[in-house]
C-alpha cells in the first residue's frame, strides 16, 4: 500500500509497477450515484434529469458531473437531450448497464498491475512468479464488476459480522 503521509492509503501497488491502478476515482463513484439515480427516475416516469437536478441531489460540483455525464453519454451508456425540457436518460435498462461499464467509461481500463495489461511490460518479468495469479485476481474483479448492474446499487441494511460475506467468498483463485 502506498500511503500519503497522513496514515491515508493513497492507492495499491502491487507487482511491477509503481502506479496507483486499483483504486475507484471520484468521478467513477459520481458516476455510479448518477447512474443509479437516474435509474430510481426513471421507475417514477421521469424521461430525464438535468446535470444540475443530480448534482443538487448529492452535493456534487454541477461542472464536474456535466463532464462526467457527457463521458458517460459518449460511451452509449446514457442518452442526452438538449432544451427545455432536456436532460439526461439512461440509454438501456438499468438491469443491463454493468458498474464495470461505467467505471470503465470514467476510469478507463481496470489493471491491478501493469503486467497484466496487453503489452505486460515490466522490468521483474523474466523473474516474476505473480503474473498469472495477479491475471487471476484482476478476472476475478472485473467478473464481479460486470455482475453487478445499476439495478442492484442499494443501500443495503448492515448485517452482523457471521452472516457477512468472507473474502474468500469474493474471489478464488484455482
């Protein structure tokens, strides 16, 4: 882990590479609030709602969730009208757009390791014994992200410690 100085962990480093590449940015979680909430809209009957109107709803910085929302309209996840009554819908149903989706929308590809990117560079490669399992556990957080849809984002009420999911439950590695 990488920390900042603050006893805050500033992102992951793993392997080979000295970036921060698995960590969630901001707008990828504004994305995914947006999303969700223009989802829960969309169930009231309402066609569309307005950058402005979703920001209000969560104290996000209106320009910054006009970038995000235009990026996400971009990658064909959400549909844009403009005018009057203009706004922002979402392009498919909420039970077919992937949070995987949308944070690669916002985030671009999710690596949690440089060598497990197409390319691979790293200088410990003709050394590494982690690649493969790395490769693994990247599959794995990218097969969980495409299995939870819009529709599934709720708050979910908290459950004692025995009956929550253990890690090993999350991700197993063969």
């Amino acid at each position: 882990m990488n920390y900042d100085g603050k006893g805050r962990n500033s992102g992951l480093r793993v392997g080979c590479s000295e970036l921060a590449m698995l960590k969630l940015t901001k707008k990828a979680d504004y994305a995914l609030m947006a999303m969700k909430h223009l989802a829960d809209h969309a169930h009231e009957g309402t066609r569309s709602s307005s950058a402005k109107d979703v920001a209000d709803s969560f104290g996000i910085p209106p320009e910054a969730l006009a970038k995000i929302l235009q990026r996400l309209a971009k990658a064909g996840l959400l549909h844009s009208q403009h005018g009057t009554n203009g706004g922002y819908r979402l392009a498919r149903a909420a039970h077919t757009i992937s949070a995987f989706e949308v944070i690669q929308a916002i985030d671009g590809p999710l690596f949690i390791t440089s060598c497990v990117t197409v390319r691979g560079e790293c200088g410990q490669s003709n050394r590494c014994n982690i690649r493969e399992p790395l490769r693994k556990v990247n599959d794995s957080i990218e097969a969980v992200l495409k299995r939870i849809k819009i529709s599934h984002m709720r708050e979910e009420p908290e459950v004692d410690a025995s009956a929550a999911i253990k890690p090993a439950e999350l991700v197993t590695i063969v």
